[in-house]
C-alpha cells in the first residue's frame, strides 16, 4: 500500500483537531517532533517530542474553556515533504479573545508530522490570550 502524500497527512491532522481528537492528531507525530508557536505566551516557542506537543494543546484547550476552534482554509502541498497552511481561528474566555488567520508550514516524513510551524496574523492579540 502506497504511503499517504504529505498533504494527505496534513488533511488528516488537521481532521483530528477540528474534531478535538487529541490522541488522533499526537498519533500522527514523529516522537521527537517539534511544534512551534509564534509570540510571547505560555504556547509559544518550540515544544518538542509527543508529550510537549499534547502539552501545548490540553493548555490550549484549558486556557479558552473549551472555545478555542481553528478550520483550515487552504492547505497546499510545498515539495514532496512539506504543507503550507492558511487557518482561521476563533476563541473567548473572559477579557480576551481571538478571531484572526494564522499560517503555518508543516514537515512532514515517513507519514508522520515533523515540524510544525505556526504564525500569527495578529502576534499581540494571540499573545494576549494566551498570556
């Protein structure tokens, strides 16, 4: 059986976060794989290996109360390795929020995620809720 194209992972990735499958979305990672957030938070800076990663993403979750959603507008394919993401996001809690894009690029190897790089559109408002 042939092996998933690298866009074809990152569709399935971002499948598991849409639907809040977070044991999905960590299944699909290198053990020692990296995710990185842009800005100044608790979220952001390079968060290596499976359990940092869930790490980042329970907090995520934490943090908003369960608000937090992001859907991916496009996803192309950058090289045989590689997905260029364009993604919405939206959250609330209490005296912060969130409704902005974000971009990312995503490695991925051997039918696994890699690296995982995000920005944000607006860096302070990302920052501000997540502080």
């Amino acid at each position: 059986m042939a092996e998933d194209s690298a866009l074809e992972v990152a569709k399935k990735a971002w499948d598991c976060w849409v639907a809040e499958d977070l044991e999905g979305f960590l299944a699909l990672w290198e053990p020692g794989g990296v995710w990185t957030n842009s800005g100044q938070s608790q979220v952001s800076g390079a968060h290596k290996g499976v359990d940092a990663i869930g790490g980042v993403a329970r907090t995520v979750f934490e943090v908003s109360g369960g608000t937090f959603k992001a859907v991916p507008l496009e996803l192309a394919a950058s090289g045989d390795d590689a997905v260029l993401g364009y993604f919405h996001m939206e959250a609330e809690r209490p005296g912060a929020s969130i409704n902005q894009n974000g971009l990312q690029r995503i490695v991925i190897r051997n039918g696994k995620l890699v690296t995982l790089d995000n920005v944000y559109c607006d860096g302070a408002e990302f920052d501000a809720f997540f502080a």
